[in-house]
C-alpha cells in the first residue's frame, strides 16, 4: 500500500457512497485500468512492447472482445486478407478444419469448414461496434461537437509541453511538479476550454480534490460510475489519451526495475477524469445528463451482440487458420537439415544476435564457406551492462529492458595519460557547448527567421548533397566531439573506478562469471574455433524518428558494440581464462575473441580494435573479412527482392545508398515477418531457409545439467521475441490503436514520440511503412511459434514455475512445440501444462 492510499483511506468519505462503492474498490479498479496499459519507450531507446501486455491474464478471443468494447479496436486483419489466402490455397481445407478444434470457442462460431469458407467470403461488413461510452462521448452525440477529440488534443498538448526530453527551449514552468499538481497549475490559467464552451472547468477544479487518486474517488462517484462497470470505465478513459498513458507506463515501469515508484499514470487518469467532470457541468442540463443515465449501463455489460460475436469468432478463427498454414509449411522445412557430423574445430565460429536479421546474415556466412560455424544468442551477450561514453556520467541501459544493468563501464582512451584525457574531455565538452549553442540559434523562436536569411543559403550544398546521398560519414552520436584519432583509441575500461559516486568497472571474479554464464547460455564451452567472432548489430538510417527501434532490441534500444567490445575484453583476459579453466571451460591459447557490428541495413560488418588482435591471427582475420564480405553481398542478393531492387541493378550501391536517403521512408524491414523462434543446436536448422523470420537461439540441453539455461531462454528471449512479435501483430491488425501511422506525417514532439500530424495523441507502436509495403502486408500478422529442443518435463516444470510464461501460453499469445534431435516438432503445449503429439 502506497503512503496516498494510506492517507487517502483515513480521509472522510464527503460524498455519498453509490451502491457500496468504497475507496477500496475505487483504488483497487483504478490499479487493475493502469496494469492494462503497455508501457512505451521513448525514442532515444525505442524498444518493441507487447501492446495486449496488460491482457495475458485474459484469452485471445476474450482480450479481443475486451478491445473491441473498450476502444473499438481490432485483433485480426480485414477478412478479405484470409478470404485471399483461401483462394490462393495457402489456407487450406485441413487448416480451416484444424483451427475449429483447436480453438474450442463458444457459440455463435462458423463451426464448419463449410461455414468458415462462407464467412471468409462474404460480403457483408464487419458489424459495428460501439466502444464503452464517456462523457466526452455522450457529449459528442448530443452537441454535435467534437469534445471527445478536443479532449485527447487539450491533454497532448499539454503532456508534449510537460513530458519534453530537451527538443523546447522554453520549458513548462510547473515541469518539476507532479503531473496532476503541474496540470491543475497550468489549467488554471489557461482560458481555452472557457473559450471553445466548456464554462464547467472552474467548477470541477474548485469541486475536486488537488490529489490525483482523491480526485479519481469524487471523480467517480460524482459520475454515477456503477461499480461492475468501474474498471471498464477508467480502461476506456486510459485508452482516449493512449499514447500518454502508455509513456506513463513506462515511467512507472522503469521506476519500479530499480525498486522505486511513479505515480504519473494515476495522475493522467485524474487529468482525464476532470475533463469528464468539466463537461458534464457544462452541457449536463443540454441533454447529457439523460443521455449519460441510459449509455452508463453499458459500463456493466461489455458483452458484443450476437452478430458482432459470429464474426469476431470468424475472424479468429480465419486468424488460427492462417497460423496453422504457416505451421505446415515451416513443420515441413525442419528435419531436412543435413545429419551432424563429428564435431571438428571450425577455422571460425561467429556469434550473432538472435534477431531474425541475423538468419538471413548467418546462412549466407555459412554458405560461402564450410569452415565457419554460426552461433545464435541475445545481442547482449550475457552482459548486462550501463555504458558510460567519454566525458558523460550518465550511459544507456545496454540489456534487454526486462533487466537492470548490473556493471556500469565507463569509456577511456587506449594508451593515454590522465592529463591527455582530461585534455581530450575539455575539448570535447566544449564542441558540445559550441554546438548546443548553435542548435539553440538556428532554432530558438527569435532567431530562426531570422537566421534563414543570412545563413540559409549556405545550407545549400548540404542539402544537395543529401539529397543525392554522397555526404561524408556522421559519426555515431556517442563519439561526437572527439576527433577521429581519439576515436580510435576510445574503447571500454573494464579497471574499477569512479564515476560520482558509482562504482564502474568489473573485479575479476565478475568478469570470470559473467563469462562463464554468457559460453554456458551459448552452449559453447568447448571446441572453441581459433577466431571466435561476437556480432552486435545496429542500423544505419537518416531522418528516421523510430531508428532505435532497428537498433538490438536485447541491448535496450542501443546497438551491440559496447556489449561485444567489453566481452571480448574479458574473454581474451589471460587471468579470466586461468579462472574458467577451473571451471572446466578451456579456452585454447590459439583462440581470439574478436568483436564486431552487424549493420542491419546494408548487411556490412565493422571489426573494432583490430590493433589488439594479435600478428598471428592477421592472415586468419583477412580471410574471415572476405567471407563477411562476400557474405554481405548474397544477404543484400536476397533482400533485394522485398525491398523491391531491380536485379539487374547494383544491388550492392542501392542498399547502401537507402541508409544515407533522408527521403526513405523503408530504408529496411526491421523484425517485419518475424514468426517463430527456434532454440535447438544450429545442426537443426543449418541450411534450411528461413526466410528472416526466425529467431534462432543456440541451445545443446545435454550441457545444461540443472536445465538453467533453459530456464533463462524461457523467461528472457522467448519473451521478448514475443514482444517484438505482438509489437509487430498489433501494429498490422490495427495501426490506428497500436501503431504510428503514416510516418510521413510524423512530428517528433519532445524528443520522446511521434503525432501523426501536428495534434492527437501520443502516436504507439510501429509506422504503417514498417508492415506494408503499399500494396501488400510485408509483416503477415502472425503469433510466435516457439520450437525447443529440451525434454517436455523440463519445459513444463518453467511454464508451472512462471506465471507469466504460463499465461502466454495457456491464454494463446504464442505457441510453443518440441523438437526432437532430428530437428522434427513431435509435441505441442495444449495448455494447462498438458501436451500433445504432433
């Protein structure tokens, strides 16, 4: 219980209970709206989310019902999408048939093939569905003016303003308040509401309470909220200012992974809940007040008609349908993989995220040549890391967003003194400082007209060359101020220090487990090739608000190189190789770890710090350049397709050329088609054509004794995939509620999100150009299918253990089947820690 519900629960109740609705109750369903939300992460760190988070605990069928009251949202494509598939026997018969028994929903269902096919081809809409009302919406009905839309505007403008990262020079006066305290500071003030007809503002300020929940409480029963209806009713409010509650989710999420608390939600929802109360004093005796009395009932039962309840049946069931699809054909490429050979030592074995990228990379990597072996783990390598650059005190968070990083490594320059440092930090500083000062110029509201006149034109040039994709390199913000000497010498400093008062830096006992928990979780501790090569990745693209986004998700919206550089320090620690041997991990002395980036969009790799690769290993290092290179160049041969690249053309110039296109609006596709996720030894899958649609992680359960590995792989990447994939799904089903939009109608606004124009909320998720390529979905809505290879009981003893992995799978957020040591799935979990044969 937090300190306001304590003092909350001690204050007089001054307003007349309706129907036993006590504070409990209010508090406890305001808790239950604000779980349902899904948090967003800003932009500098943008990072996929599972939408229907806030809804594992329900089915699929029943949180697509619940979406469909509450905001009128979508959890499947259009109809016509499948009715498509159909004719192209894509979806067969035997799916349609398959998906029936599976599904096992209520009536009104089709609940024959025939049926099925009849509904799939009918012409007849979708029936309408009226979402849960407000009282901005009976307002809407009854003035025949928008309040419901000029609502959700009023809160994002005034959110933008108080939630901005550093894109306004002039900030909001009450930013250091509380939200709820800030918002009533500056709405007193503000006369726009008064101006555009809503006179009831000043009353529901001097009526209501200047704390967020007391004001939740009166809010509330004021409004005659029936208590059955109460959760309802705030989700529904939550989801009209959509965007801005998902960002105050994130706050309250990233507070609560170190231990802390943010109410900032709640303070949004009160925000909301007076705007209603404002709008029922001021349009209550216009015909709201009757019109609110009848639509209210509606709060209690949020059951669909009988209509609007065969179709949405129809189409989930279309939906598993079109799953079972995929299922055959994917079921029918596993197993033909070639039987594994004796295991030899490889010449190299390249480690690459787990990212469906990296499918596409690695087994075009493996095709050039036999000699090198592709491994698959989470791109942060197993370390959890906040990496300091120079000069900062501050870093990112370089681990999947469901951890906290637990070292904290500072940058240093390779071979210089204390003074020359300090040096280097000052002048660096100071180009910030210089910098900062122009942007301020060009872009303050005195002088950016100003400006245009004088200086504009020499922005010419630039701009040409821009245009025409010929610019000179711009250096990764984290070394901008540093000159390209110094740039080559900065490089992690693993020795203990002192950033403040944070420790920074690793004791050899931490970097000997972190090391040996990253080779055990990469099954790899042995066989060790005389290169071991760890790939990062990141992406190149311009003028791209979501860039992040392509970034390594499992290094929290950053890229991979600060986690690669720091293990492969480790790694090649002559102290640290002394401790694993004790350990049973025996690193031949011939073996380099050597660290490297993945650029997602023009498929190149960058080997960083090859001065420390030792003379021995150079013929070795240029021999595993051009098999990167030549493997670079059949990954861009087969992407070209789906980024619509004549062949004829230089396919390799053009690819390139996307990343620095300011003007691209797909410089690549991301996770786009993203549908399964494998964990089984790479023998499985070795040769086998993916597509870029799977996660491979590499996993031999023989070598995890205690089945901890396994463990880790289940309750860290198979859920992230799964939030990369929903992420995905919900922003192809519908974009309007889970996506961005139209990115070309994109303002950034605060530094930390998108509007799709320049009002609105807070736009979520992912842009339209991610999932379609204009004509056709290039991201095909589909659950994540996850195949392991480990034994059943174990697999079953982690989904008993963690109820979150359990509600995934029993309520059908994703699938998960079993492979055996042929790589062929035999069992399927059918919920309920039960089990079929496939």
């Amino acid at each position: 219980m937090t300190m306001i519900e304590t003092q909350l629960r001690s204050l007089p109740v001054t307003t007349k209970p309706i129907r036993d609705l006590t504070i409990d109750a209010v508090i406890a369903a305001t808790k239950r709206a604000e779980q349902r939300i899904a948090p967003l992460w800003p932009l500098r760190y943008f990072v996929a989310v599972n939408p229907y988070l806030g809804l594992i605990d329900h089915s699929f069928a029943d949180a697509a019902q619940l979406l469909a009251r509450r905001a009128d949202a979508r959890m499947t494509a259009p109809r016509d999408f499948y009715a498509q598939a159909i004719k192209s026997g894509r979806i067969t018969d035997t799916d349609l048939a398959a998906a029936i028994t599976d599904e096992k929903l209520p009536s009104p269902a089709p609940a024959s093939v025939a049926a099925l096919k009849a509904f799939a081809f009918s012409t007849d809409p979708d029936p309408v569905t009226t979402p849960l009302p407000t009282i901005a919406d009976v307002a809407t009905t009854v003035t025949g003016i928008n309040w419901a839309d000029f609502v959700t505007d009023a809160i994002s403008t005034w959110a933008g303003a108080y939630f901005d990262l550093g894109q306004s020079y002039w900030r909001s006066p009450w930013a250091h308040l509380p939200a709820y305290a800030a918002w009533r500071a500056e709405i007193t003030h503000d006369r726009t509401a008064q101006v555009r007809g809503i006179h009831g503002m000043r009353r529901a300020l001097r009526e209501l309470p200047e704390t967020a929940l007391e004001t939740i409480v009166t809010a509330v029963k004021m409004l005659d909220i029936p208590e059955h209806g109460l959760e309802a009713y705030l989700h529904r409010l939550l989801l009209t200012i959509h965007g801005w509650a998902s960002y105050a989710r994130y706050l309250r999420w990233d507070a609560e992974l170190y231990g802390g608390e943010n109410h900032t939600l709640t303070d949004l929802l009160a925000i909301r809940l007076v705007w209603e109360v404002a709008l029922w004093h001021s349009f209550a005796d216009r015909g709201v007040a009757e019109a609110w009395h009848k639509r209210k009932q509606e709060l209690s039962n949020e059951q669909l008609t009988e209509t609007a309840r065969y179709a949405l049946a129809g189409n989930i069931l279309l939906q598993r349908a079109f799953e079972k699809s995929y299922q055959r054909q994917l079921f029918a490429r596993l197993g033909a993989a070639q039987p594994a050979t004796t295991p030899q030592r490889k010449r190299v074995q390249a480690a690459f995220c787990i990212d469906v990228r990296s499918e596409i990379f690695r087994r075009a990597l493996e095709t050039t040549t036999d000699d090198i072996e592709t491994i698959g783990f989470a791109g942060f390598f197993g370390f959890p890391i906040e990496y300091v650059p120079l000069a900062e005190v501050h870093g990112g968070a370089q681990c999947p967003v469901l951890l906290t990083p637990q070292f904290v490594i500072a940058e240093a320059v390779d071979g210089a003194s204390a003074n020359e440092v300090a040096t280097i930090i000052e002048r660096r500083a100071m180009r910030q400082r210089v910098a900062k000062a122009w942007r301020m110029f060009k872009f303050a509201p005195i002088s950016c007209f100003g400006f245009v006149g004088p200086v504009g034109l020499a922005y010419l040039r630039k701009l040409v060359l821009d245009t025409l994709g010929i610019t000179r390199p711009v250096p990764h913000p984290a070394q901008f101020g540093l000159d390209a000497r110094t740039r080559e010498h900065v490089a992690p400093s693993l020795e203990p220090g002192l950033i403040g008062d944070r420790p920074t830096g690793m004791t050899l006992e931490q970097r000997v487990a972190a090391a040996a928990g990253a080779l055990k979780a990469m099954s790899l501790t042995d066989n060790f090739a005389r290169i071991v090569l760890l790939a990062g990745h990141g992406s190149t693209t311009v003028n791209n608000p979501h860039a992040t986004g392509l970034d390594c998700g499992a290094c929290g919206g950053h890229t991979g190189e600060a986690n690669v550089r720091v293990a492969v320090r480790i790694l090649n620690d002559p102290a640290v190789r002394i401790k694993l041997k004790e350990q049973g991990i025996v690193i031949p002395d011939d073996t380099v770890f050597v660290a490297a980036l993945h650029d997602t969009t023009t498929d190149d790799i960058t080997i960083f710090d090859k001065h420390m690769i030792p003379v021995s290993h150079a013929d070795d290092l240029k021999r595993l350049e051009a098999d990167l290179a030549a493997a670079g160049r059949l990954a861009r041969a087969e992407r070209a397709a789906l980024l619509k690249i004549d062949r004829k053309a230089d396919i390799d110039r053009q690819v390139r050329q996307r990343s620095k296109d300011w003007s691209q609006v797909r410089p690549e596709w991301g996770l786009a088609g993203c549908a399964a996720f494998i964990a089984a030894p790479r023998d499985r899958t070795a040769g086998i054509k993916l597509d870029g649609r799977s996660f491979l992680h590499s996993y031999t359960w023989q070598q995890d004794s205690d089945f901890s590995v396994l463990e880790l792989i289940m309750t860290a990447p198979m859920i992230v995939a799964s939030w990369i994939n929903l992420q995905y799904y919900g922003s192809t089903v519908d974009n309007r509620l889970f996506g961005s939009g139209n990115k070309t109608l994109h303002n950034v606004v605060g530094t930390l999100g998108v509007l799709e124009g320049n009002a609105g909320d807070l736009r979520v998720g992912l842009p339209w150009q991610s999932v379609h390529d204009g004509t056709n979905y290039v991201h095909e809505p589909m659950r994540l299918h996850v195949l392991i290879e480990a034994p059943i009981p174990a697999m079953t003893a982690i989904i008993a253990k963690h109820e979150q992995v359990r509600q995934l799978l029993d309520n059908g957020w994703l699938y998960l089947f079993a492979l055996d040591e042929r790589g062929v799935v035999t069992h399927k979990y059918a919920g309920d820690l039960q089990w079929k044969p496939v």
